[in-house]
C-alpha cells in the first residue's frame, strides 16, 4: 500500500531527516522530543493506512491520540499522569462508541438457521 506514491516507510524516513535537519538549523528540539515528532509521525502513517485499507481505524485513531498527548507532554503540556489517562481513556470511548456504529456481521441475521434439539 502507498500513499502519495511511495512506501510509508519512505515517507516516515524523509520525516525523521527533515526533523533532524530544522533541530539542526533553528529549532530548539531535544532528542527526546525529536522522537516524540517521529512517534507522531509513525501513528499518522498507520491512521492513513487503516483508512486506506478499511481496516483497524478505531485502533489507529487511538494510537495516533496516544502519540499526540506524548508529544504535547515532551513539549511542555503539565499534566499528570492521570490527566493523561482520563483524556485516553475518552479517547477510547468515543472510538468505541464509533467503531461500534461500523461494524456488521458477516452474516445477515434471517440467513442464519438454528437447528432444534428437540426434532
């Protein structure tokens, strides 16, 4: 799978060298927070590959929150750990109460025959 025509594992490579290239010329980014950008990145990727494949996108959707609350901590956000959790554990719930909405059997209800123990 592609997007704009190329791996996403090129695309998460260009971003990490031009994170590297704008902390070396300006930009005043620790390691620390280096890796939190490129950890967004990576959740970004995986949210666009789920919807592209249709495939996992309540996951991804968390995964990619998760990743954002991390950076915004590595950059400065003061909020606890539990701060941290309740907005998670929001997150969740209102991908949950999505996901839920979207999901179908593989098969419609009338088709489906029971057979009686009792013949």
């Amino acid at each position: 799978m592609k997007i704009f025509g190329r791996e996403p594992a090129v695309l998460l490579s260009l971003i990490a060298v031009l994170v590297k290239l704008v902390a070396a010329f300006g930009a005043k980014a620790s390691g620390e927070q280096q890796a939190v950008i490129n950890a967004v990145a990576a959740a970004a990727v995986g949210v666009t590959l789920a919807v592209m494949a249709h495939d996992g996108v309540g996951a991804a959707l968390v995964g990619f929150i998760q990743a954002a609350v991390a950076l915004a901590v590595g950059f400065g956000l003061d909020w606890s750990a539990e701060q941290q959790a309740v907005v998670l554990s929001v997150a969740a719930g209102v991908v949950a109460m999505w996901d839920r909405t979207q999901i179908t059997a593989p098969v419609p209800a009338g088709t489906v025959k029971s057979a009686s123990p009792v013949a």
